[in-house]
C-alpha cells in the first residue's frame, strides 16, 4: 500500500525529491493532485514510511 509522505507546490520540487529519494534506494511514486495550483503527492510503501521521512527531512531541510 502506498503513502503520502509530502505534497510539493510545483513539479519541479516532486521531481527533486522523488530523485532524491529514489538515488537512496527507496521506491517513490508522483502523481498530480490540482492541475490548477500545479501540486504534486509524493507517495511511498507505507513499509518504507519511517525510513523515507528521515531521508525527505534531510533533503528538505539540509
């Protein structure tokens, strides 16, 4: 089963993290959520969830 773990303002960020991620071994999946305001989910296996938010915390705020 999949899991939100962040949703990004702009294609560029959802591209950023789901690379980040995915060079960390992790699987990543992206999806748009609102065409209009252009927002992305960034979505894992919920298995994954503890070890992802450390990785996304450290990419997010470095």
């Amino acid at each position: 089963m999949w899991t939100v773990i962040y949703i990004a303002p702009t294609a560029r960020v959802a591209d950023m993290i789901q690379s980040k991620l995915t060079e960390e071994g992790f699987l990543v999946k992206c999806r748009p959520i609102n065409m209009s305001k252009q927002q992305f989910e960034i979505l894992v296996p919920s298995g994954e969830l503890e070890e992802v938010q450390e990785v996304l915390n450290l990419i997010l705020h470095p």
